[in-house]
C-alpha cells in the first residue's frame, strides 16, 4: 500500500484542469470574444507584416529583418496558448494532457526569451543606424544579422530546455487544477507539492539573464541614441529620428514591463489571481498590438501595405 500510495504521488497527472475564470463564469464569453477577436488581429496583422517585409524592396535593410523576425515570433506566441484558450472557454471539459502542458510552456518559453534577443538586436540595429550612419552597411551586414537571430532563437531554446529537465521532474501528489489560462512554468511551480527552491532561483537566474541583461542593453543603446538625436540641428531630422525609435520603445515596454512583474517577484508574492492575467496580456494584447504600432509610427511600412494591396487588387481585377 505504500508503495502504491508512492507511486501515486510520483506519477504525473494525466492531464490538468486549467482554471481560468471558472469562478466567474460571466466572464467566459466576453472574454472569449476578446480572445478571439485579438487572436485573428494578431493574425493578420503579422502576417501582413511578414508579406510586404519580404516581398517589399524598399524593405529589406537589418531592421525589416528583425522586424520580420518579431512578427513571426508574435504569430507562433499567440498560436501556443490562445488555440488552446478558446477550445477551453467554449467547452465544459477545461482540460490539458500532461504531454500538451510540457510542449506548450516549453514553446512558450523558447519564443518568449528569443523575443527578448531579438528586441536587444533592434535596439542595436538603431543605435547603428543613428550614432553611426556612415558605417551602417558595413556594421550591419547580413552574416552579422543571421548570427543576431540565430543567437536569439538557440539561446532561447537552451532556456527553454533547462525550465523543461527542471519542470517534468516535480511531482503534484494528484494536483490537477492549474489557476491559469494556459501551461506556464511559474503555475507549475507553484503547483508542485515539492520543494521548489531549485526551480524557482533557476527560474529568476535564467529570467533576469534574459529580461534584466537585454533590457540594460536596450536603455544603454537608447541613452546614446538620445544623445545623438539632441545633437541634431534640424528638427526634422530630429523628428524623423524619434519616430524610427518610439515604435521599438513603446513594443519593448509593453514587453518586458509585464514580464518583470511575472517572473522576477519573490515567489512568496507571487499571485496565481494577478499572475494568469498578467499572462494573458503579453500572451496575446502585446502581439496583437505589435504589428499595429509599427505600422502606424512608421511611413515605410504604411507605404509597402498600400503597394501591396494594390498589387493585389490588380491581380484580382
């Protein structure tokens, strides 16, 4: 009997049962709604964005690259978890398989901190483009841009791997129930019956190597970006300068602000309730909002959108 009991207590759930709203049904279908509707913007508007940025000449310099790059992240970042959302509120059986819950943190967490690169790598994309304007092809060559996205996407697959070997081994002694809209390791930590204190101090290491040290990076190269535009005599150029940026600024905040608050908290405050909202924001509000920001704050894109749509009408006629 023991032995059994043992065994049980070892043995990993079948599948989970993800909360959600389930305590405030009223919720479900406005928030279905919202998902949904987010879910085919974001859709949309990353697609749209890796069209014209591939198929535009005009936008094919290092940040249309990057740019490309970040779309694709955002559109595989919403069709991780929100899928799975949406089947989960229509339904009356919340549920996950134990193998879809490690596939789904783990691709979660290997976009995320790729994510994390990527914006680093715009950041110094324009920090090239304006304190070094006269070297920028020669700095910003193609080989070093595929090495810049390579990094991104390996370093944040070893993340990924590492939160993986570390997860599947806590046991849940029977716990089921997941307070959240989706797999994440935080929910899974704090689900555990065990002593955590491994996962949660690799966790915050691993999270403050790839939030903390890119975010640093990020205001460094902005701090000498500022420096460079003051200097600027125009206030055209100025302008102009400031617009290129705002952008990659506003989508970095909307980023890393919430992901900071997730991952880098003591776990003795960690909130399941704050925490599964929080998620849901950067999961699918920041990569709905991302292609939208770039478009409307930059001229280049808005005039390959309506080349693009005009090709297309044409070819339709």
């Amino acid at each position: 009997m023991k032995n059994n009991n043992q065994s049980f207590l070892e043995a990993p759930p079948h599948d989970f049962i993800l909360l959600g709203v389930s305590d405030r049904p009223w919720l479900e279908l406005p928030l279905f709604a919202i998902l949904l509707v987010s879910y085919v913007l974001a859709m949309l508007g990353n697609i749209a964005i890796i069209l014209v940025s591939r198929l535009d000449p005009q936008l094919q310099s290092p940040m249309y690259v990057f740019l490309r790059h970040l779309s694709f992240l955002d559109l595989c970042y919403t069709t991780t978890t929100v899928p799975q959302m949406l089947v989960n509120m229509g339904s009356s059986r919340k549920t996950i398989s134990y193998g879809g819950c490690t596939v789904q943190y783990a691709i979660f967490h290997w976009l995320g901190c790729t994510e994390c690169i990527v914006l680093a790598a715009m950041a110094l994309d324009r920090y090239v483009a304006i304190c070094e304007p006269l070297r920028y092809a020669v700095i910003m060559h193609r080989a070093l841009c595929l090495r810049l996205v390579a990094t991104a996407w390996l370093s944040g697959f070893g993340n990924s791997l590492v939160q993986v070997v570390l997860t599947i081994q806590l046991p849940f002694c029977g716990r089921q129930e997941l307070d959240n809209f989706f797999c994440e390791v935080p929910a899974m930590i704090k689900l555990s019956c065990a002593d955590t204190a491994i996962n949660d101090a690799t966790l915050a290491g691993l999270v403050a190597f790839f939030v903390l040290l890119p975010l640093a990076f990020i205001l460094l190269s902005y701090g000498f970006i500022g420096h460079a535009v003051l200097r600027i005599q125009s206030s055209k150029g100025r302008h102009k300068a400031f617009g290129t940026c705002s952008s990659h600024l506003v989508v970095v905040s909307l980023f890393y602000l919430p992901a900071i608050y997730m991952y880098l908290q003591p776990p003795s405050r960690y909130s399941q309730e704050q925490g599964k909202f929080i998620s849901l924001f950067y999961s699918i509000i920041t990569p709905t909002l991302n292609p939208f920001i770039y478009t409307l704050r930059n001229k280049d894109v808005k005039g390959a959108l309506r080349r693009l749509l005009a090709r297309t009408g044409q070819l339709c006629r």
